[in-house]
C-alpha cells in the first residue's frame, strides 16, 4: 500500500497546465510571469490556505489492500467534503468525524478497482484547499485488472475516446483485442491501439454521430492475458454520444471557435501558452471536469519562468495527463491580446468560478469527450498517449 500523500493546499494529478515545451510540460494560467506582454500589471500572488491535507494511499498507488481503505486528515484547518468514487461514480460510504478533522470509509472497497478521491478543506480565513487523486486495489493473484473510462450508461462528446487499462503488462495482445469489442448501434467501426503494454484505446476513424448507442463488450475472463494469467472481466458497459460541440483554439488569433450542432458558432477570447511555455498543437479531448482545482509548477516538470502556485483555479477541463487544461482565470486579462500561460489555455472568469462567466458558461456546455483543438502555437503536436489524444495519430496507423 502507498504512503500517505501530503498537499500543502491541495494536490492533484499533475493539476497544473502543460504546454508543448516537453513530453512533461506544463504550466498554469497567464498572469504575472508570463513574459509575453510589458505592458500588464503583474496581479498580486494568489492567497494558499494554510489547510494541509493528507490523503492515504497515496496518489497513482496501485495494489492497495481493501482493508487498509482510505483515511484523509487535515492539519490547520477543517474538512469540508470528502468523496471517494469508482468509474462509475459509485460513492464509497464514510464519515467525517465530529472534530471535522478526519475522514474515514464505513464500508469495504472492492479488489482490481480504481478510485478518485475529490477532498476539500478550508482554513481559518475561510480559504480552500482542493486534492484529487486516485489509487487501484489490489487484484487477486492469476487475474488481471481491467478499468477503463466509460460509465454505464454515460453520455460523452463526439471526441470520446475509449480508454482500457490494464493492472500488468500484457503480452498476449491479439487475444486481448478480440476479447474487447466496442460496437455502435449505426455499425461506426471501432479499432483499438496498443499505447505499450497496459493500455489500449479504442476509436472510429471519424468522430462519433451525435445520438450513437455504443457498447463496450468485454469477453476476458476465459482469454490467457499473458503466462498464466486471465482476465477479470465478462460485461458490456452501454453508453451514448451527446450533442455535438467542437472547439478550435487559435494561439496566433488568441480566440477560441466554439462549433455546435446546430450550426451555430461561438468566438470567445483567450490566452494560451506563451514563448517559453507554449501549448501543445493538436486534437485533444476532455478527460475531466473540476469546479475547482489546484495548479502548482512543483508538480510538473520543464516549466520555464516564474514559479506559480495557484490553489483555486476555477471551471478546469482537462486536455492532457501531462497537465494542459482548458480554465477560467480570474488572476490575468491577457485573454484575446497575446498568450501568457504556462500552456493551458484559459478564458475570463472570477475568483471561485462565477457560472455566468465567459469560462463558467463554457464549463456548463461542455461534457468530457468534447474536442479541443489547438492549432497555431509555437509548440509540437502532442502524442497520442497523452490523454485521449489519439486522433493525433493517423487511421492508417491506428
């Protein structure tokens, strides 16, 4: 089982913005820093909270014993919310204790399951602190655990692609790939891609049709995953593709092209990531939604510039595993003047998320698998693997 992971404010997965400047890079939002523009006031650092969470087992551990559970504490401050959740959203029960100062589950967690553990905090002058990290159960001996990104019955964007992973490397990958099958109602053919040997993604040559019925079908528990080892799992997870939405961010034009279904087009300004720190080229996906989150350049690597720390970064959207998000800003005004990011790419919006913000209103049309593109920056075109880039990568080589 991990150690226990300490966050000064919060820490997440590589919560912080990366942009093209390296296969780790990242970076938070424009502001003071991101040398692009004399003629903008460096704002005043952002306030921390003093709260400081620590979160067991630690983030990205694997193999964690059910028994040992999960225990969340907090030092200088009090807890506000702890939720602990499978893929499908499935809340693990448990308590806050009186003292507000502690968390701990009331029931048993499952074996071969990943889990995301969402935890705010807040200190004495009411300023929060946010963490989100996850960790996987441990899975039996001879059988190997499979998790991927779809919910039952969810409902994704257009982008979406599916995500399996595996607890061990696999070796016997053709019999893998004819034991997972997604299949859609209007016969949109599916193909996998092997992104090394503990993750397969599937997806159709041209984006989704709004409306589709897919179905992930797995047939594993009888196929040999490598040496003596068999899958875990026979079910078929059903999910839909929402409304169509595609968004193009233009790092030369610093506006952002919302395209709809309906036809209708919106331009909204923005920032993306500067000279030193430009954001990656290329079609990426949201991965994930955050109301608020943490962006600290301690957790990532390759960042070029002035250190930030920004502990409540509002209406985040996740673009990469490497960090780059899509944001609101409540700290800088570079928004359709120049670019001055760490490589995310961010929009107007105000301390805490306002939902009637330009960011806010974003935020609230959009749902993970939505396309983003990124065109125009300074920086490379981002790989595949990192999140749910895979239409970077051709048909003919997927």
């Amino acid at each position: 089982m991990g150690v226990a992971a300490l966050v000064g404010g919060a820490l997440l997965l590589t919560a912080a913005c990366s942009g093209g400047g390296g296969a780790k890079g990242g970076g938070s939002a424009d502001g003071g820093g991101g040398g692009s523009a004399s003629s903008a006031s460096s704002p005043a650092a952002p306030k921390v909270s003093a709260a400081q969470l620590t979160v067991t087992p630690k983030d990205g551990a694997e193999d964690v014993a059910p028994k040992d559970g999960v225990q969340v504490s907090v030092a200088s401050g009090t807890l506000v919310s702890v939720e602990v959740t499978d893929k499908n959203g499935k809340a693990v029960a448990g308590a806050i204790a009186a003292d507000n100062l502690t968390w701990k589950p009331t029931e048993s967690l499952a074996v071969g399951t990943t889990y995301k553990v969402n935890v705010q905090a807040k200190d004495a002058a009411g300023l929060v602190a946010a963490s989100t990290t996850s960790f996987t159960t441990l899975t039996p001996a001879k059988t190997v655990a499979t998790n991927d990104n779809i919910a039952d019955n969810g409902t994704y964007g257009v982008g979406m692609i599916v995500s399996v992973n595996f607890s061990k490397s696999v070796k016997n990958k053709d019999a893998v790939l004819k034991g997972i099958t997604v299949t859609a109602a209007d016969g949109t053919v599916a193909k996998g891609h092997w992104f090394g040997t503990q993750r397969l993604d599937f997806r159709p040559q041209e984006y989704w049709k709004p409306g589709t019925k897919v179905t992930v079908k797995y047939r594993l528990k009888n196929v040999e995953i490598s040496p003596g080892v068999y899958g875990d799992v026979d079910k078929d997870e059903p999910f839909t593709i929402g409304r169509y939405q595609v968004s193009v961010a233009d790092a030369g034009s610093h506006m952002m092209t919302v395209k709809k279904g309906d036809g209708s087009t919106q331009q909204i300004p923005i920032t993306a990531g500067d000279d030193q720190n430009p954001s990656w080229n290329g079609t990426m996906v949201i991965s994930g939604k955050e109301k608020v989150t943490r962006m600290n350049s301690a957790t990532v690597s390759n960042i070029k510039g002035e250190e930030y720390d920004v502990p409540d970064v509002p209406h985040a959207m996740r673009l990469t595993a490497t960090g780059t998000y899509v944001h609101g800003n409540y700290w800088g005004n570079a928004f359709g003047k120049y670019n001055a990011s760490h490589g995310c790419i961010s929009m107007q919006d105000a301390k805490g998320g306002d939902d009637g913000s330009t960011a806010g209103k974003f935020f609230a049309s959009s749902m993970i698998g939505d396309v983003v593109q990124i065109k125009n920056s300074k920086g490379p075109v981002v790989s595949g693997e990192n999140g749910l880039s895979g239409w970077t990568v051709p048909w003919a080589q997927w």
